[in-house]
C-alpha cells in the first residue's frame, strides 16, 4: 500500500498521506512536488496530547478515542462523525482496512478525460463491522475535488448518528489568520457578501435550519481566506460548497495553536440518525478547491465544474417569459395566449405557466389557499386543457412550460383529504402550523407512497402535454411541523436527512423519465440556489425580488460560486412590483443579460417604444449569451466597495469578451471611475471594442465609450483599460469586445 498519493487538477494539489492507522492531509495547494515530499513536510510538524494541541490532520476523524501517530493519548472532540454503537459505546477509534488509487487517464477521441480517484476504507477497531468508504474525486478538466463518505454497519441492533459531516479539512501551519466570506440573507435580500476574521482560538458557524428553504440565511458555498484578506486576484483562498439541500451546518475554526479546521455536513435538528444494520448510508458529496491567486480563480473553477459535471443540460439557455408578474393566477386561456404572441413578438423561445393552473372542483385553484398537490388541469380556467395551451405555444414557435410546488400541499386538497396522514406531522395531535395561503404544508416526502402518488400526478400532466419543455420547481414552505408519521418515533431524528432524500429520489425519478425537460429550482426565490439541487435543475430562480437595483447585488452573490446560465435573471415592470422602484428599460435589461434572460411581465402592457426596445435586447442577447452563460467570469468592480459593479465573461477560446457596468449609487458627475481591464484575453490578438445600447435604434451608441469603434491588442485592454463615463447611479453600460479579424 502506497503511504502518500497525488490526487490533481490542471493547477491543484491534493496530497494524502497515511500515518499509522489513518489517512492525513499532507498538502492542499498550487500543483507541482513530489507527494513524498509533502508527506515528509507534514509529518514533521508539531504534535500534542491536548485538545489544544496540533492538528491530527485526519481525512476523517471521529469523535472519541483515536490515537494517530505522535498522538496516542488524544481523545478527538471535533470529529466529522459522532456516534453511539448498539451497545452504547461512543467511540470510533479507525483502523484503514484498504486502500485504492486510480490515477487520471487522458481523453479519448469521443470522451473526456476520467478524473483521478482515491478510496479510503476504514473500520473502528473495537466494532469492525462499523465502517466507513471515503472517496475523493479529482476533475482532470477544472480545479474542483469531490469527496463524499458512506457510513454501514452489522452490529447486533441500530447505531445512531449525532454527527454526520461529509466534510472535514484539518490542516496546521498554513497561517495565522484567516477570514470566511459567505453568502447570507432571506426573502428578497438573497446572496449578500459576508466578510469577517476569524479570531484566534474561536470558530465560525453557517447553516440553515429549514429542512427546505435551505439557502436563505446562508449558502452552502463559502470562501475561507489564509494569511489575509483576499482580493479577486491576490491571495490564498479555499473554496468549498456542500451539494446538499436540506438542514445543514458548517464550521470554520481557528485554533488557538493556529490550525484551519473546516467541517461540513448535513444537520439532525431532532436527534441522531438512527442507522440500521445492513444499510449504506450515503452522505452529500462536497466540492472544493485551492487559489494561491485569489477568488476568481476559484470562483471559474467552479464555473467550470459545474458546466462539466454537475448541471443536467450546461448548454446556452432559452430566452423565457415566465407569467407570473403578468397574471398571478388571475388569467384565462386568452390572457395566455396573449402572452405568448408578445413573447413571440419579443423574439422570446419558451412560455412558462406559473401558478394556478391545476385544481379541480371545491379545491380549484384561484387563490393561494387551494388545490395544491392536486396536479390536474383546472378546467375552470383552461376547459381546452393542456395540451391544447402547449399546442398554442408551439403554434407561434414557443416551447412551454410549467409551474409544480412537488414538496407542498394546501390542508384544502384532494391528496390531503384523502390521506392526512401524508403531510409532515407531529407524531402526537398538536396542531398543525400553516404556510402561505393559511393552509399549505409540507408532504412527507421520507414516504415512498407520497412521491409515488405526486410523481404519477406530475408524469400525467407531463406525458399530456407532448412538447413540455421546462418546469419550474418551487418550494414556499419549510418543516413547519416536526415529525414524518412514516418514520415512526424512534427515527424521528431521521426526518432531516430523509426527507432531502426523498425529494431528490422524486427529482432522479422525474429526470430519468423525462431527461429532456429543463428544470429551474425554485423556492420561494433563491432558497433552492445550491448544488445539491443543481445535481438535477438546470438553474435556480436567484430572488423573487425583481428590481434591477438589487438584482446587481443579489446576482453578484451568487455569482461567487454559481455560474451565469445557472442564474434565471428576468426584465420586470418599472414601477418594480417587489421595491416600487422605477428604472429605464435599458437598466432593466442590462442587468438581466448577465445572466439568463428572459421576462416576467405582461408585453401587452408594454408601450410600442418598449416593445422595440426589448425586441433589440433580446436579438442583441442572443448573439452575445454563449459568451455570457459559458464564459469566465472575471470581478472588476464590487458594489460592495464602491458606487458601481462591473465584471466581465471571457470566453473560453478568448475571441470575445463581453463587459457589464452597472451604476449603484453613483452620484452625477462625479468624474471618471477607474478604466475596464479585461483580465483573459489573448495578448498578441486584437480586438474591435464596441459599446453596446439595446435603448438605441441602431444598437449600438457611443455616450459611455470614447473608444467604442476601435481595436487594440489584448495586452492594452489587460493592462491599460478601457475608459469609460458613468453618469448616474441608474446608468448602465454593455461592452463588446470581439476579435478582430
């Protein structure tokens, strides 16, 4: 058995070494040394007895007695995994009882290449039936590792589960200092930028406690800074996200004797799991990755990986008209076919139906009270069904899609009414709390006869409406009532876990039945933007809060770690319907080109002028998104810093680059900001710059860019920039930058 392996990026390194019993990180960092020379460099780092002591390093500790080389009289207090065995001791101290390495191999002509993967076995060497699968995953074509760990058993009865973390990186010696940035917020104020140090001695806590809308308050991906702040492009940074949608928890310590420890994994908020012999329990995969440059490099690491390996369909995205600005659920077949010739006037590709349209008899659904969970065509609204509105669609050149909420029903349905029992419940007769609408609870998903029932509802409308294109996955309520009457009172503790389980067990069973359609994770806005539901969507709705303003913070959020054809950006009404703000059309649809675009509004309200300009952004974008959705993304100018943000896709070939700027709270002429340089591109090439005005007849204008028109190398436009005026703090600007030919 090797005693230190390799695991690489094309710019990371992954450096495992095994020391007595267990397995150890030796190095996380830039690529390039021999294994053995980090190994050795590890190992001769300072050990103590002491909870304060130096670091073990493990891959995966456990709470309790273990004793790792130069540490024998050590009792591991922070492990990854705390359990309590059937015969009630709670210790694990891990033997390794094997050991496999497959290195990368090199693409084939028809294929990419295979990724290079490590497995670590471990057994606790007082219950060796207790065990433990680690397996780490490095992409040979993005600078991403994977890991993940399955935990089974065969001892004479259950052995529940305090802690259960996919994830613990413990490392010393890299630093003295270190700060986290996440992601934090709520309803309509998702995805801000959060910054601080962590003072020595003294631990960082993030995670969410809904069970469903689990990226409100924080999101499950974060930055932890080494030896400083660091800067889009200075800088050590470890970058991490847990692809998990459910309660969950994270940790970042800095010990007193200045270890980095980070732990994550999904939370039991009402007890241990409750794991029975013979079963496998498979814990969320996390992500991560190493910049000694930065953020930006991780954040397009990121990009890249999930581009290439996470999201379902990565290509360049339809341009949507989703109709829920337009007519709540207040339409009829006319109000929607209305839609969709002003979709279709627009250039737009797909139609989505929100809300409202299913339902039938005392629970049709008109108000937000009703009828959901019952997924049949609410006649009453549509007596032609579905497949004629779909037919309708199709008819103008249109895709079509749909509005569910799987995970939710009102108390006022059919599936409640017939079955009580199938929403999350206390296990004794306390009232039920109620969500939106006075009435909506959550199903209980850990049922496999609940997602059978919803799924051959969902199947039905599916298979009724031949052309269906896209759903819009929502989720407006969390677990508001504690306890599953499926999983009985002892595994009350299982509830969090299982229940993200069975939605995704409902999601895999959707998708494998309909591979084509494209998803979008909704809930209640950017409460679903995360990787564990981007393992089967295709892209997340960022808030329900529309206004341009704030768009440019929340989708410089969640811009960090998720990229553009992930983020649905759409041009609202002005007055906005969230904020009552007003902002020109040309704001509104620069804002929304930088993600993926589309509409959430009426066009039969919209004046002609508009109607031509949208006409313009929308042939304007169309040329530009594969840029957009596929390219790097490169920071320019935080709004959080200063009274502007500005960043910039590359793409991949870097032929074409396109640049946004968006006034946040700028004053009127208040002199010239700092000039655009476009990091990524080809030095030696040139480059025609051209400022781009979807407001303009001609498309193109000349107010922001003295140089619009002209060509210079890539090396000047890197180096130099390119000087621009912003006029107000509602003004925004589009650059081109192609390849001159």
């Amino acid at each position: 058995m090797k005693t230190a392996i390799s695991l690489e990026t094309p710019n990371t390194q992954l450096v495992l070494a095994k020391r007595g019993d267990v397995w150890t990180y030796a190095h996380l960092g830039a690529r390039g040394g021999k294994p053995e020379d980090f190994a050795a460099l590890a190992a001769a780092r300072p050990t103590g007895d002491s909870a304060n002591g130096c670091a073990s390093q493990e891959t995966y500790p456990a709470f309790g007695c273990n004793r790792p080389a130069g540490r024998e009289n050590y009792v591991e207090r922070r492990g990854a995994l705390q359990v309590r065995h059937a015969d009630g001791d709670v210790n694990v101290e891990w033997k390794c009882t094997g050991f496999s390495f497959r290195p990368a191999a090199k693409a084939g002509r028809r294929g990419a290449a295979a990724p290079s993967e490590a497995v670590i076995e471990y057994a606790d060497k007082a219950h060796p039936s207790f065990r433990a699968v680690q397996h780490f995953v490095a992409h040979s074509d993005c600078d991403v590792f994977e890991t993940w760990v399955e935990i089974s058993h065969a001892e004479n009865g259950p052995v529940a589960l305090s802690r259960m973390d996919s994830f613990c990186f413990e490392i010393p010696g890299i630093a003295e200092t270190f700060r986290l940035t996440s992601l934090s917020g709520n309803w309509g104020n998702e995805a801000n930028v959060s910054e601080s140090e962590i003072p020595r001695g003294q631990q960082a806590s993030i995670g969410a406690t809904d069970g469903v809308r689990d990226s409100w308050e924080n999101n499950q991906a974060f930055f932890v800074s080494a030896g400083g702040p660091a800067t889009e492009t200075a800088g050590r940074v470890f970058a991490g996200a847990l692809c998990w949608s459910g309660a969950w928890q994270a940790t970042v310590g800095h010990a007193y004797t200045h270890e980095l420890r980070i732990n994550a994994g999904a939370a039991n908020l009402t007890g241990p799991y409750v794991l029975d012999p013979g079963r496998t329990l498979v814990l969320p995969k996390f992500a991560f990755t190493w910049s000694d440059a930065g953020k930006g490099p991780a954040t397009r690491a990121f990009h890249r990986w999930a581009l290439a390996h996470k999201m379902p369909h990565p290509g360049v995205r339809d341009i949507l008209l989703n109709s829920w600005e337009g007519a709540y659920m207040d339409f009829t077949e006319k109000t929607l076919t209305d839609m969709m010739d002003g979709a279709r006037e627009l250039g737009g590709e797909l139609f989505v139906l929100d809300d409202g349209w299913f339902g039938r008899g005392e629970f049709a659904r008109d108000n937000d009270s009703v009828g959901l969970g019952d997924w049949f065509v609410h006649k009453g609204k549509l007596p032609h069904g579905m497949a004629w509105l779909a037919k309708q669609a199709a008819k103008r050149g249109l895709k079509f899609g749909l509005w569910f909420e799987p995970e939710m029903a009102n108390t006022k349905s059919e599936i409640l009414r017939d079955h009580p029992d199938w929403c999350l419940r206390p296990v004794s007769d306390r009232p039920l709390r109620h969500g939106r609408g006075a009435t909506q609870v959550t199903l209980d998903m850990c049922n496999p006869a609940v997602r059978d029932a919803v799924f051959r509802m969902i199947d039905d409308v599916i298979r009724e409406t031949e052309n269906l294109a896209y759903i819009k996955w929502d989720a407006n309520c969390d677990v508001n009532n504690v306890g599953s009457p499926y999983l009985g009172p002892e595994k009350q503790g299982n509830l969090w876990f299982e229940y993200t389980q069975g939605v995704y067990a409902l999601f895999a069973r959707l998708r494998a039945a309909h591979p084509e359609i494209v998803f979008q994770a909704c809930s209640s806005g950017g409460a679903h933007a995360d990787y564990g539901f981007l393992g089967f969507a295709d892209e997340f709705w960022g808030s329900d809060n529309t206004c341009a303003q704030q768009r440019v913070f929340i989708q410089w959020g969640e811009g960090q770690f998720y990229p553009a054809s992930a983020m649905a950006c759409h041009v609202t009404a002005s007055p906005n319907h969230q904020t009552n703000r007003t902002a020109a059309l040309k704001y509104r649809f620069d804002v929304a080109m930088s993600g993926r675009l589309g509409f959430e509004l009426h066009p039969g309200k919209m004046t002609p002028e508009e109607i031509e300009t949208a006409k313009r952004g929308v042939e304007t974008y169309k040329r530009i998104r594969h840029v957009v959705q596929t390219g790097d993304l490169y920071r320019l100018a935080s709004p959080y810093e200063t009274d502007r943000a500005a960043l910039a896709y590359v793409s991949r070939d870097r032929r074409h680059a396109i640049a946004f700027v968006y006034g946040t709270n700028r004053r009127t002429n208040d002199g010239r900001p700092e000039t655009l340089r476009i990091p990524g591109l080809d030095p030696d090439r040139r480059y025609l710059v051209r400022e781009i005005d979807v407001s303009d007849k001609t498309g193109e204008a000349h107010g922001h860019l003295a140089v619009s028109g002209n060509k210079f190398s890539g090396a000047a436009l890197g180096s130099a920039g390119i000087p621009y005026d912003l006029y107000a703090g509602d003004d925004s600007i589009v650059v081109e930058i192609a390849a001159a030919r």
